[in-house]
C-alpha cells in the first residue's frame, strides 16, 4: 500500500519563479505552488473545538488579519524592491488594515463600470501601469506548530498576488474571490516570522472578472495560518440521498488522508452522526485508516442511514453535525472535523427542479458582497444582517452575483434557511461592447482558466446544503470552455445541477433553463412552447432607484404554471461608497463621482436595500408579492379561500391575529386559529366580522355609524409543530390580506342573525373594545354649511374676493390664485397649476429619451381665456374658468385645456380640469395632476388611502389601506440618486395642518374617486437637477402633488417598461378636487372627511 503525503515547499530548492509578466499575462499560468483545492473547514484539536464553528475556537487556526505595513505603487517596477527580505526597513510604510479593498482608504480610487472594462482590451495583456500594493507584517510561531504542516490561506485578493515568508517565495495566485492556500512549513522558523505579500490590481485573470461592480483591490478577506498534524485529514465530501420517499436517508462521507503508508497501519479514523440537539442518533464508528484506504488513492469510505431523518429545506432548514476524527495509534484525537449536515435532495423531473421530492418556488435575490464604507471587505456582522432581513422578508433564495462569497456566508445560509445558487468567478461582459462577447469562451487557450474557476468553487462549498445548484458565471456569451466547465461539474458533483443563463440556444444541454428581464408575454411563450425544461429568471426586477413595478404580476404569474419555479431580483444591496463631501456631509458616491474616464453612474445603486441594510420600498413590496399565505374573498357570505404558498410547511406553523379599523380607530381585535392547509394547497375558510366583532363588545351594534370599515388578517411566525421559524423572532408577521367591510352588514345584526361557527370556523379570541366619542355623524360648523356671500374688490390686474372667514387673490390675466388667508393664516404659496413632469425615476431610463424628444418637460403655456363669473357671488360661488394650451417647443403636439375653479362662499374651493391631446404627441405621460406650493408651517400630514409607505401604481401592495399621519419630511424616500419618490396612493383625502390647528383638506370633489399625492420641501427641477441627495436644499415651502394618475415604475432602468395597464396613455382627461380650509379646534380631519363622504359638506 502507497499512501503519499503531498509535496511540501523546500525553500532550498524552490521552484523558480516564472518573470511577473508571465505570471500577469498568461492565461495558462494560473499560480505557482499553490495547493490542490479543498473543501472548507477549520481543522481542529477537539470535537468541542469543532462544534463550535468558529475559527478563533480552533488551536490550529492563527488570524493573521489586522493591521499591516502597507507600499502603494503605481506599478510593479515602482514597488519597493526586495521587499520581501526579513531585514527590510519598513518602519516608514503605512498602515492598512487587513482584510480591505486599497481605494476604501485613499490608494488610487475606485472605479465602476457595468460593462466596459476600465483598461485596453487586448487579452491577455494588462496596462504598464499596473497599480501594486505590498503587504508586510510579522507573526509568532509556537514550538508546537513547528511540528506540524502549516498552511496559509488566503480567502480573497484582488486580482493577483504573490507571497514571501522569511524572504523565500512562496507562491503565486490568481481568481480574486476563491480561496488560495500554501505550505509554508519549510520557510517558518520558531518565534518571529516575516511575511510578504505583492498584490497587482490587473492581471490577465481580470479579463474574466468584468462584473457589474467597482473596481476594488486588495486583500479583502480574511489571512490566517492553519495548522495540520503530520497525519491529517486535508478534504472531504459529503453526499445526501434519500430512500423511500425520505423516510431513510443515505449519508455518504469521503475522507482523503495526508498519511504515510506506516502511520495508516495503526491511525483510526472515527465518525458520530449528532442531531441538531448534538446528540449522537448512533454510536460512533471506529475503523483503522488502512482497512478503508485503497493502495491507489489516500481516501476512506464510510456510509450510514437514518431512519426516519428531519429534511434540510429552505423552510425547515434543520441540520445534523458531522464529526469526523483522527486519532494515533495511541488513540489520542490528534484532529477533529465538522460539518453540518442536511439531508436534502436535488433532482431536475420532468418541466421541475426538485427539493427532497417537490418542486420548490424560488423567491430570491442576487447578492454581491458590498459594504459603503468597506468594499467587498465585508464583515460578517454584515453577513449575518442580511441573512436576517432575507428570512425577515420572505426570500428563500439567493445568487451569489457574480462569483463565490465568503464561506461563511454559506454556513449562514444553512442556518437560516436560504437556497443558493453558487456562481462562479466568471464575467467577460466587456467583449459584448467589443463585438465579440464569446471571443474568450471559445478560445482553447482560456479554457483551463474557466474550469479551474469552476472547480475550485465546486470544490469549496460542495458540502454545504444551501447550495442547490452551479453556476457556470455570467454574461460571458457561450462557448466550448463553458462546456468544458458544465462537464466537470457534473461528473464531480451528480447531486447538483448546473446553471448558465447565457446558454441561449441550449447548447450546453444543462436541463434548466434561465433568462433575465422578460416581459410576461415572453415568459408566456416560453411556457407555451416545447421546451419542458423548469424555468426560472435569474434576474428580474431591476431594483434600482424608485422600483420595481409590477412584482405582484410576476410572482402570480409564476403561481400560474408548473415549469415557471421563481426569480431573483436584481439585485440585494446599493454599491455606493460613502464619502464626506466638503460641506462636511454624507453622500453615497457612484460611477463618475471619482473622476473615472469610464464608469456607468449610478447603475451601482440598484438594491433592495441601501448600504446600510436600511430597506427601500422595493423590497416591502417584494416581501407582499412572495408572501406564504394568501387569502381571497369568497362569494359567500363570511367565508374566505386561503392559500398556503409554503413548499413544505403546513399554514398551522403560523399564528393568526386579526383586527377590525372603522374610520381610523381600532374597534376589535383578537387571535385565531390558522387552518391547516397543506403546502401549495386552498381551502375554504369560515371567518365572520360579526362574530368577531360581538366578541369583542359583547354585543351588537344596531347604528352603523362607520364611513369605512375594513378588516386585516395577519400570519405571523410562532412555535408551532415546526417550532419558531428560523431566524424570524416569534409573533413576526410573515403575511396579511386586508377586505373592506361594508358597515350596515356587519353591525346592524341581531343576535339570532350571527352565522353559527361549526368545526370548519377559524375558533377566534377577542380583546374587548368600547366606541369612542369621536365616532358618529358630526355636525359642521354654521360657516360650513351655509354659503355666504362673497365681497369682490378690484385691483386692476387682480380681484380681491373675501369671505366670513377668507380671502383670496385672483389674477385675472391667467385665472391663477395668488393668495389665500383662512383666520388670518396663509394657505398658499403657489397656485395650483397642471403638473404632467415628474423628476426622472431611474426606470424611466428609456422612456425619459422619448419624453425629452418630445419636449414633455419644456411645455409653455399659452392663455387663451379668462373668465371670472361672479353673477352668483351674493349666493356665495364665483366661477373662474381659464382655456389654455400646453404647447412644446419645435413642435405642434400639445394639449387644450381648460380648467374651472369654483370658490364658495363657505370657502371651499372645486377644481376641475380637463385635458384634451392634440397632434402627434408622446404615448404616455409621466403624471397628470395638480402642483401647487403651501407654507412650511403645514408640515402635519394625514390621510386616508394607502401607506405608511409610498406607493404607485404598479407598488401598491404593500401599502394597505388606512389612516394615517406623519410630517412632511417623513414622507420623502431619500434615494441616494434624486428622483420621484413619497407618492401615495388610492387616497381618499389628504390635509396638512400647522401647530395651530389651521389647514388645508383636499379630497375628490365627489368624495369616492381617489388620487395619489406627494409633498416634499423640494420641486421637481429640485429633484432632477440634484445628483446627490445630500445636494438638496429645502425650499421655504412645501411643494403638494395631487394625482388623478402617474405612469407606473416598471423596471426599464434594465427590464421592461411599465405594463400596459400600469401606463398613463396621453388621451382625454380630467380630474376634479376639492379643497377645504379648516381649523382642528372645530373639526378634525377624520370628522371632516365623515361630514363630505356621507354628504353633509360639499
């Protein structure tokens, strides 16, 4: 038998070095001396080292993270020289810490770019200038570790890097984000140590490595030194099965050994299966390393069952732990291995991608690793917040975008719950804008560089659960060395199947299939076509700035057809840096804001969450859209259909609460029982208001003396059968439907009326309540009802009209309002005109290049006639109509319009406009609604519509119904790049107050119709013209929009435009409003907007 330990580094007969160039420039070349790869764990002196997961617990494990001597250059030839000696001075280097990117800390600057490449493309050649950065710091060794082999590792430098110890060359790397180790044994010495390290920020490998992302450099995850015994364990593999269905499982573990042919005579090699309590589930397995090991190959076999096995899901991620022992022939445990185990199975059937036996719905999102104030030097509390908000915010999936994470990010992922699609380091977007997108993926000469990227990914993570499927990397066009990488993969890993979006045409036959950014109709004719492969969107929904739209239609569209399996939105979180401008503020810099030559903006921020894990509107949305449980009205009277959107959790794993809002107070409340409905399964569901409601008073009410009644349903996570889901804290709402209830049905009920529960109800238990005074039909104020004349003065070019409790000014040349007081308080600052502008969202990326062509935003406004009617002045109205056309520049197009305004004497003022298109004029409109200015005293926002949040109407869904208040300032979503943002939408009325009391109260003039409204302290030019937000500068005033309607948000920053639906076409229309000045002493805005919805005021 030959059991052979793998070469080590003698540092008296080093390999030579190949010249830097050859190294830099050589896609053949792909490192020097570097160990063969392994999968990822820490090795250990004990089991309750191992169990630990945590590296520091380790007695092998020595961080050589912090702080380091640090050399910038601006290329290779203007390093330092020798450096890597021991002697070498480098008192007067600076310091850096370790891991980080050089740009985060004032060493060359960052660059983004989406698709272009930042240097002159000629593959495999790399820029003269070539900035270089070198690393020096000094580390201990013990005794103890001099008898062992000792490995440095290396998780990621970017791009390219090679490494001395003690003045003897180690070896050299490239691939910036897999992980690359060296012995260094043979070149330590007891005690002190020096280590050197030369990173270069291009190399031949940065051709492949063109990912939507900054150019960033460095060493910017973690070093540390491990330590392994003479006879140790190096890899191994883990592999699940499940027989019969899932009620046994198979675990198949493969160990390859570093041991001499003698140490394997008398080393044991031992194994214990622990539950997710850490309790062996079988007695633990002996045998003597050279009874398993074959005389070819260092690499023992073992296989157990488990009957009866909890499954690895993504909703019931439980885990099993792995410990796996060498011990010597004294039986002393010389190293200690462990690893979580689930056991999970992944088959592509059939049109399905399937998890232990179901098709799994993947509701997911692309990550990159970034962090505002520290690159990709992400550090691990980061990991684990954004794991937290993914669980928090129903997403089971994720794409690691474009190129393996940081290992701990996976062993986060199996914790929590989170599928991942593991991705390899690959991107040549850069060769599309060439021309020649595939150049690099059909050249044999790159081939080996593809695979080994593959591989050494594949390699690395291969035993962690999460990982369900392979990516062979992104945008790199298609060719025979993605063949040769999809053909490894498979044949190394069965268990796993492969992925690559850019495989158009199939040729590489990987059984799924994966697009980004289709419009529904072109999903429905994948689904409608022959090809049966499951379908999924690897990107979707690009994120970026205010949006996406129509995440509902998606989603539901996915519900709808089996071989449809999910999507991942692009992407997880904002890429901006944060910097300190001159005024001493923040901004969140983007592509450009460095002074780039080349650089794509702000197509870097486009996350579903900010830099610093604050979520954006976009993924409270994504959160409704893809939520578990959904619930549906019936058409019989307190009986609704309930879906349970879970793959493998029943609905009983949740807890239910329901709560009953008329008018804006909560009148009952109280728990229920969730159905037990089954995974992707609906039921009927026997659940009646009334019923609730005579719990919770103890009686009925015979007067419905409610506007609006509505009733909300909540799931929320708790501590059922499946105990508290991971992750989420027990009582967290994972769903909610919300049905407007109709009053006079609900409470004028007799007590012989009630629908008896049977054993098909919800069993409900109810808070008690009480009615408080503020309910009922309340009365106006005498000046509000009656309307009293109004007295006109004349001052030539304007009219001075006065009420009881008003005045106004009217400019009679355009009929616009340049004044009004209500108890002496001024409730104007600019008149309300016709608004069809919007600041530029990001996803109007395209459509803006159709509007600005047109002149939309350049429209001038011609007057073609006044008319102020005040026959009827003594009765309290006067009647101003104004005729005028918006005309753009260059153009004939433009719209006529006329507007009436009505102004009572109780001083209600009616508006009405109506537009009518005229000529060849643009498809649709941004918005089309009223602008006007109020002062900055009325800064107490409420309303009745949908919120707390803002909304559109294509991301409305999560806003529900209901009232609400807030500042002004509150109501503004400071997106790092200016643009539309705070709308709010199906509003019934809206009133703004100042800390008198005083204030305005707008609603539709029939006070059914609803609008969208927006306020902010800044106008739309203020917005558009800004690059930053920290550019704004308040205005004095308030700038209110009142919307009949605005062009949905869409995704077209990358994906599709808004649906059809969701467009505001250019056509006839009109828009009415109401306008009532008030004082909160008489009337609160909730008892005014009783008295003009029942009809009293009008």
């Amino acid at each position: 038998m030959s059991v052979e330990r793998m070469n080590l580094v003698d540092p008296h007969n080093e390999q030579a070095p190949l010249t830097l160039n050859e190294l830099l420039q050589s896609p053949t070349v792909l490192h020097q001396q570097r160990l063969h790869d392994r999968a990822y764990f820490i090795p250990c002196a004990s089991a309750s080292e191992a169990l630990t997961y945590e590296r520091g617990a380790s007695a092998y494990f020595q961080q050589l993270s912090g702080t380091w001597k640090f050399s910038y250059a601006s290329s290779p030839e203007q390093a330092p020289a020798a450096c890597w000696m021991p002697q070498y001075d480098d008192s007067d280097w600076d310091e850096i810490p370790v891991p980080s990117n050089w740009q985060m800390h004032g060493y060359g600057k960052p660059e983004y770019t989406n698709i272009l490449y930042p240097f002159p493309v000629e593959p495999p050649f790399v820029p003269h200038e070539n900035p270089t950065g070198t690393y020096r710091r000094t580390f201990w060794i013990e005794p103890s570790w001099m008898e062992q082999r000792v490995v440095l590792r290396f998780e990621g430098v970017d791009s390219a890097f090679r490494v001395w110890v003690n003045g003897h060359f180690i070896g050299y790397s490239q691939g910036s984000r897999i992980p690359a180790e060296f012995d260094i044994r043979p070149a330590l010495q007891q005690g002190m140590n020096q280590i050197t390290v030369q990173v270069y920020q291009w190399c031949d490998g940065s051709y492949l490595e063109d990912q939507d992302m900054w150019w960033l450099s460095g060493i910017f995850r973690d070093v540390y030194l491990l330590a392994f015994p003479t006879e140790h364990m190096w890899d191994f593999t883990v592999r699940t099965h499940l027989l019969d269905n899932g009620k046994r499982a198979q675990l198949d573990v493969d160990v390859e050994l570093c041991i001499s042919e003698e140490a394997a005579q008398s080393h044991t090699f031992a194994w214990t299966l622990l539950n997710a309590a850490r309790q062996p589930i079988s007695p633990a397995n002996t045998i003597l390393v050279c009874d398993r090991c074959q005389q070819s190959e260092p690499i023992i076999r073992v296989s157990t069952t488990v009957e009866a096995p909890t499954l690895w899901s993504a909703e019931t991620p439980y885990l099993y732990h792995l410990v796996l022992e060498l011990r010597d022939k004294n039986q002393e445990v010389i190293q200690v291995i462990s690893q979580r185990i689930g056991f999970r199975e992944v088959k592509l059937t059939g049109t399905n991608l399937l998890v232990n036996g179901k098709a799994i719905m993947f509701k997911g999102v692309n990550r990159h690793e970034f962090h505002p104030d520290h690159g990709r030097a992400i550090p691990y509390a980061t990991m684990v917040e954004d794991v937290r908000l993914m669980k928090q915010f129903n997403l089971n999936a994720v794409r690691t975008s474009h190129y393996p994470n940081d290992p701990r990010f996976y062993a986060l992922c199996d914790e929590a719950g989170l599928y991942v699609i593991d991705e390899a380091d690959l991107e040549t977007h850069g060769f599309q804008a060439a021309g020649c997108w595939s150049l690099l993926s059909e050249d044999e000469t790159w081939k080996q560089a593809y695979v080994e990227r593959m591989q050494r990914m594949v390699i690395r993570d291969k035993n962690a659960p999460s990982v369900i499927m392979w990516s062979l990397g992104n945008e790199s066009g298609c060719g025979p060395n993605h063949a040769a990488m999809a053909e490894w993969a498979q044949q190394y890993d069965p268990t796993r199947p492969v992925h690559y979006e850019g495989d158009w045409s199939n040729m590489l036959e990987l059984g799924i299939r994966s697009t980004m950014y289709p419009t529904l109709e072109a999903i429905e004719k994948v689904v409608q076509s022959d090809d049966d492969r499951p379908y999924i969107l690897c990107e979707f929904a690009h994120a970026m700035g205010n949006g996406p739209g129509a995440l509902k239609d998606y989603v539901e569209m996915f519900y709808r057809y089996p071989k449809l399996q999910g999507s991942f939105v692009w992407d997880w979180v904002d890429q901006g840096i944060r910097r300190e401008r001159e005024d001493g503020r923040q901004e969140m810099a983007y592509g450009g804001d460095f002074g780039e030559l080349i650089h794509d903006g702000n197509f870097c921020l486009n996350g579903l969450i900010d830099g610093d894990r604050k979520p954006w509107p976009a993924l409270h949305e994504y959160k409704k859209a893809i939520e578990p449980v959904k619930v549906y009205a019936s058409s019989e009277p307190g009986e609704y259909i309930i879906e349970n959107r879970y793959d493998f959790l029943p609905l009983s794993c949740l807890r239910g609460h329901y709560s009953i809002i008329a008018d804006g107070e909560l009148i009952a409340e109280g728990t229920f029982e969730v159905p037990e409905v089954t995974p992707r399964e609906r039921a009927a569901w026997r659940w009646d208001a009334r019923t609730a409601i005579r719990a919770a008073f103890g009686h009925t009410i015979s007067e419905p003396a409610f506007q609006h009644m509505w009733l909300r349903f909540s799931f929320r996570s708790g501590s059922g059968t499946y105990g508290t889901i991971p992750w989420l804290p027990v009582g967290h709402e994972v769903a909610w439907a919300q049905f407007e209830l109709e009053p006079s049905q609900v409470l004028q009920l007799q007590h012989t009326d009630c629908i008896q529960e049977t054993a098909a109800s919800s069993t409900i238990s109810s808070s008690k309540s009480s009615l408080t005074s503020g309910f009922g039909i309340h009365t106006a104020p005498a000046g509000m009802m009656s309307l009293k004349p109004i007295s006109i003065h004349d001052q030539g070019a304007s009219l001075i009209l006065t009420g009881s409790s008003f005045t106004m000014e009217i400019n009679r040349s355009d009929g616009s309002l340049l004044s009004w007081r209500f108890h002496n308080t001024d409730l104007l600052t600019g008149s309300p005109r016709l608004q069809l502008w919007r600041a530029v969202i990001d996803n109007d990326r395209y459509l803006v290049k159709d509007w600005r062509n047109a002149r939309l935003h350049q429209l001038k406004k011609r007057i073609k006639q006044v008319t102020i009617d005040s026959s009827r002045a003594a009765e309290g109205m006067i009647t101003v109509t104004t005729c005028f056309r918006l005309g753009a520049p260059a153009f004939m197009w433009g719209l006529a319009c006329e507007q009436i305004m009505t102004i009572q004497g109780n001083g209600i003022i009616q508006l009405h406009i109506d537009v009518r298109p005229e000529g060849c004029h643009p498809e649709v409109l941004p918005r089309f609604g009223y602008e006007l200015g109020i002062p900055a005293g009325l800064n107490s926002c409420s309303w009745y519509g949908r919120g707390p949040g803002e909304s559109y109407v294509d991301s409305k869904e999560a806003a529900a119904i209901g009232w609400y208040e807030a500042k002004v300032d509150d109501l503004m979503v400071a997106y790092e790049k200016p643009q539309e943002n705070g709308n709010r939408t199906d509003t019934r009325w809206v009133s703004f107050v100042n800390t008198q009391g005083t204030g305005l109260f707008f609603t539709s003039s029939s006070g059914v119709d609803t609008f969208d409204f927006s306020a902010h302290r800044y106008s739309v030019m203020d917005l558009e013209n800004a690059a930053h937000h920290a550019d704004l500068v308040p205005r004095s005033d308030i700038v209110l929009h009142l919307d009949k309607a605005q062009n949905g948000l869409g995704s077209n920053s990358c994906g599709p435009r808004a649906l059809p639906e969701h467009e505001l076409k250019c056509k006839d229309m009109s828009f009415s409003l109401q306008v009532i000045p008030f004082n909160c002493e008489t009337l609160s805005p909730r008892q005014l907007a009783r008295l003009v919805h029942s009809g009293i005021l009008s």
